[in-house]
C-alpha cells in the first residue's frame, strides 16, 4: 500500500472528513486530497503531523516500501565533472 492509500484508508477507519484531517495538520482538503491519491508527495512536515495524528507507525511505511527512501553519505555514487 503507498502512502497516499494508507493515509486515505487511516483517515476513513477513524471517520475523519478531509476538511477535519487538513485542519489538523493545517494544510487545504485540496493539497490533502492530491496526497491521497498519490498526485503530490508531501512535505516532510506534513507528512509527519499526517503519521501522528492518523497514528501510523512511520517505520512499518518505510519497511513496507521496496523503494530506499535515504541513501547513505558512504553509498552515495560521486559524479565527477572534467574540467
């Protein structure tokens, strides 16, 4: 499940309205509504606000996706430029 489905799917199980959600996290229903359906990412702030106030445990997210999300300074690739 992406992250977009998982908010919408918390959101409806706890039955909280799009206004009510993005009241709390102060954000617009608009914006809330392109997060659910995966249209925009947010921002790491509102992700998080999103993750406390739908109580969902960021790391169960973050292991559920296949995708790396940070790479490490140590597996970083260096791109060098020629002069």
């Amino acid at each position: 499940m992406d992250i977009g489905e998982q908010i919408k799917y918390e959101r409806k199980r706890r039955n909280i309205t799009l206004k009510v959600l993005a009241e709390l996290v102060k954000c617009s229903p608009n914006y809330l509504s392109l997060i659910e359906k995966n249209k925009v990412n947010p921002s790491a702030k509102v992700l998080r606000r999103l993750f406390e106030i739908l109580e969902i445990q960021h790391e169960e997210y973050l292991n559920d996706n296949d995708e790396q999300i940070f790479v490490k300074k140590e597996k970083r690739t260096r791109i060098v430029y020629p002069n």
